[in-house]
C-alpha cells in the first residue's frame, strides 16, 4: 500500500479534523478485521463504533488536568479489512517523528501483524487479556486469535501477560517453561503483594514498548460485549494505573497500542469504555512526552465547541 493512499478518513475522533498522517502525533489505524474470531462475531464494527462514541467524551482529562488535543493534532486512517494488508497499512501510515499508533480492531489476530509493521527489533510486549492466546493454532487456523502471544514470541519479544483466566493446558505448561513470558493472572491479581510487583516491573520496563488490549481482559459487568467474555476481570481503575505507570514512571518508549475484540451493541457502554481507554492512553502518552508545554495549536484549537 503506498503512502498517498492513506488519507483522512471521513470518520473523526471526538468530531476533531483530521491531519494528514505526516504531521499527526496521534495516528488511529481502523483494523476492521474480525475473519478469526471464534465466539461472537462483529469485532470489524467496533472501530467506527468506538470513534463515533469518542464525540460523547469531554475533551478534558479530569485526572491528568488537561485538554491534550489543544496540544495534540490526530490522524484517523482509512479503514483495513484484509489481514494481508494490515502490515503494510502499518508501515505506510508511520510517516512523522514522535507518533503513537493506536489500532482499534477487530480481533486478536491483527496484534502479531501490527507489531511488524510497527516495530523494528524484538520488544517487550504489555498483554491484557482474559485468554493466553498462545496455541499455535486453534480449529485448524494458525492465525486465529487464539494465536497472538505464539506469534509475538515467534517475533523475538517478550510478552508481560496480565489478567489472564482462561488458560488451555498446554498454554499452561508454555507459560511456565518460557523465559519470554511473564504472567500474572487474574486471580493471582487479587493479592496486593502480586499487584504491585506487576506495577513495578510495570515502572522498571526500558526499551520499546507495544501495549495490547483485549477487550474482554475486563470484568464483563463493564464491558459486557465482547466475543468470548469470562468471569472476573480487570477494571477501570486498575487499567488507568497500569496506563500511569507506564507512561509516566518508567523510561519505556511507546510505539503503539491495540484496543480489540469489542462487539458494539445497543447500549454503547462498551465502546463507551474503550472509548475512554483509547482517550486515556493518549493523554498519559502525550503527558510523557512533555506535550503540556507546546504551544495550543493541537486539533482541538481548530473546532468550536461548548
């Protein structure tokens, strides 16, 4: 895909203009990919739908103090919906200094293809979800999303899995016998001392840095649609403090991030929250980068608004 076929796309974030993918800080890639689910299907929805809920969110962060598009301009990209072109979508899209990637999916299966587009050496990889994704394959598909965290180790990266708990045994037995995975289940989550050694290692991360988000990594009585959801969960506030410790206190670099696995419905409350999680990472990201001090001139100065 060559660089001038990706354009503005007609679909906003928070009804802001769109810049041209050259000089936007924050670059959101439509991945409307859901051909690997195995559960609900509707993943290739979610994300107009989360963009189109973003107009419903207030510009400013009431817990960082700030408006970060008054400091920040946005590109949202021309939608992806073959898996094949997701890589190359990613490459061309990356054409300015200092840019986040944010991917909206979609479903699982576009992390391990975002990342090659995405990041030029092994990495460390920051993985929340409800499954260890990690079979080889799943119903006769080796790119299923079951799949993902096989494909990132393939890669060379190491991968800190977090809120896991559904777990194949054979996920089990990998777990444990590789050195490139770090975990933290659910259920070990619930004791403080497990809580904060996360949040730790968490500030202690160096290096380039992909942050992956399933969905359904949430308790489902906050994000209730999702493709394969499970009992118990993360929440809001344990997902903010994991977004402040790694953007804020530790000397990691950022390059992209993945929100996937949504299914929209009827009640919005699930794009709804990953509408806010997608806000907050860019303002903990644009906060560490020191944005505060610009000059106004980001997409919300171009906008009136009340």
């Amino acid at each position: 895909m060559m660089k001038d076929n990706i354009v503005k796309s007609e679909i906003q974030y928070q009804e802001l203009p769109n810049a041209k993918p050259s000089e936007a800080d924050i670059l959101i890639q439509r991945v409307a990919f859901g051909g690997a689910v195995s559960g609900e299907s509707g993943t290739e929805r979610a994300p107009d739908a989360i963009l189109e809920i973003s107009e419903q969110l207030e510009y400013y962060d009431e817990d960082l103090e700030w408006s970060p598009m008054k400091y920040m301009s946005v590109c949202v990209s021309e939608s992806v919906s073959k898996y094949r072109e997701i890589k190359p979508s990613t490459k061309a899209l990356l054409q300015g200094e200092n840019q986040l990637l944010i991917s909206l999916g979609g479903d699982h299966s576009i992390t391990p293809q975002i990342t090659r587009g995405l990041l030029a050496s092994p990495s460390t990889i920051v993985f929340l979800d409800a499954h260890a994704d990690l079979r080889e394959s799943y119903m006769g598909d080796p790119y299923s999303h079951a799949t993902p965290v096989h494909h990132l180790l393939c890669d060379g990266h190491r991968v800190i899995m977090i809120g896991i708990r559904s777990i194949y045994e054979e996920e089990a037995i990998r777990i444990k016998e590789d050195e490139m995975i770090e975990f933290y289940g659910d259920r070990m989550l619930r004791d403080e001392r497990v809580k904060q050694r996360l949040f730790e290692r968490i500030r202690s991360l160096e290096g380039d840095i992909y942050l992956s988000i399933d969905m359904d990594a949430f308790n489902p009585a906050f994000v209730p649609s999702v493709g394969t959801p499970q009992p118990g969960g993360l929440d809001y506030y344990f997902a903010t403090d994991i977004l402040e410790a790694l953007f804020l206190n530790s000397d990691a670099k950022v390059l992209g991030a993945d929100l996937v696995e949504l299914i929209p419905e009827a009640s919005t409350v699930s794009q709804t929250f990953t509408a806010k999680i997608l806000q907050k990472i860019i303002s903990y990201w644009g906060k560490s980068q020191g944005f505060e001090h610009r000059e106004m001139c980001g997409s919300q100065m171009q906008v009136e608004y009340d």
